[in-house]
C-alpha cells in the first residue's frame, strides 16, 4: 500500500457528501443488497445471482461447486463468495427451484439441477 500512496487522490469534500448520501438512502432502502453501479452505491436484490445459480445448473445433474465457481466468475457488481453462491443455492432448493442429490447441510459435496 506504501507504494500506491503517492498515487492517490484526495477525495473532495462533495464526493465525500454524496457518498454519504447514497449510502443513507441505500442503508434505509431495506434491499437484499448493496452496489457500486457506475461509481454509485445502488440497492439491489438477489435476482440476478439466483437466475444464474438457475442457468448454470440445467436441467441435467451438476456438482453444486461447479455451479458455485462457475457463478463467482461472473460480474454482479461485487464479489460473489462461494458462502454466499451455496447459501442462495440452498435458498432454491428450499423454495423447490432447484433439485439436490444430497443434503443440504452438505450442499458443497451434492449435485444440483433444475
């Protein structure tokens, strides 16, 4: 980090402001999630993740972790964790979007398919 402090810059008191805007208005939002979307923290919700959990599955039997890594991969505006990809795919299969070889408490060692 020492080598990178000469190349930053000062963020201005106004960018300051309207983070802490942005951030007020996203905290009190009650969204699932929270984003920096072209340079502004924007509330999301679990949607987009869940919809590729779904695509990436298929309709033929697929290990959880391929899914799950192949998910991290993509670009949601944030970084996916792979605690955070097997909890939505958990989510899913309790909501009997998507079918488990296994369980759930294992989901990690299970294969998944819509």
């Amino acid at each position: 980090m020492l080598a990178k402090l000469p190349s930053t810059a000062p963020i201005s008191v106004l960018r300051i402001s309207q983070l802490a805007l942005e951030w007020q208005e996203a905290k009190y939002a009650s969204a699932d999630t929270r984003r920096m979307r072209d340079n502004m923290l924007v509330s999301g919700a679990w949607h987009d993740v869940d919809e590729t959990l779904l695509e990436l599955a298929g309709t033929e039997w697929r290990p959880a972790r391929r899914i799950v890594g192949e998910a991290m991969a993509k670009d949601f505006d944030f970084i996916l964790s792979d605690s955070v990809s097997f909890w939505r795919c958990r989510e899913l299969v309790t909501a009997g979007r998507l079918k488990i070889r296994g369980t759930l408490s294992e989901i990690v060692e299970a294969e998944l398919c819509r």
